[in-house]
C-alpha cells in the first residue's frame, strides 16, 4: 500500500474556507476565499514534520477537482498553488482571466 493511500482523506470544509487532511494528528490546509464565483486560493501549509509526502499537492489538486466540479475559476494568491497550476498545465483553464 502507498503512503497517499494510507493518509486520510482531504475534507472540504467551506464554513471555514479551507480543504484539509490531518496526518499524524497534524492539520494541512489550504485556504480559499469565494468572490464572484472565483476561488481565491489564499494559502497552503503543511507541517514541516510531514514535508515530503506530496501533502499539499493533494490538498492542491482536491480543491482545484471541486473548483473545475462547481464551474468556478481560480485565482491563485498563494505561490505554491501558483507553482503548482504551472506544473500541472491541465490546470491552467481554471485560471480567472485577467480584467
């Protein structure tokens, strides 16, 4: 079994603006603010005991599969989320487009 495998599921929790796993009894987000249908990815933070298991790229990945689900799109303010939509190209749509 793989390490992703065995880490619980990520949570939305929208009442708080965040999506998040707790891995060994330590809590990872990623936090979002809605405004006008956008999605602005705010922060991502993971322990620095849990770097290395690809945590926040989950975290990453779960929020932006429900903003593609809803119809929304992002904004990316946090720069890891930023990083990540350069790295992962199939995101890039999701992207608000510039005003």
């Amino acid at each position: 079994m793989t390490a992703a495998a065995q880490t619980p599921a990520v949570i939305h929790r929208p009442d708080a603006g965040r999506f998040e796993v707790v891995v060994d009894g330590q809590r990872c987000v990623a936090d979002y603010q809605m405004i006008d249908q956008v999605m602005w990815m705010t922060h991502t933070e993971v322990p620095t005991a849990l770097n290395g298991r690809g945590l926040a790229a989950r975290l990453v990945a779960t929020a932006l599969d429900h903003a593609r689900a809803q119809g929304l799109k992002v904004r990316p303010r946090c720069s890891y989320v930023a990083a990540y939509m350069r790295r992962h190209p199939e995101t890039l749509d999701l992207l608000e487009a510039p005003r």
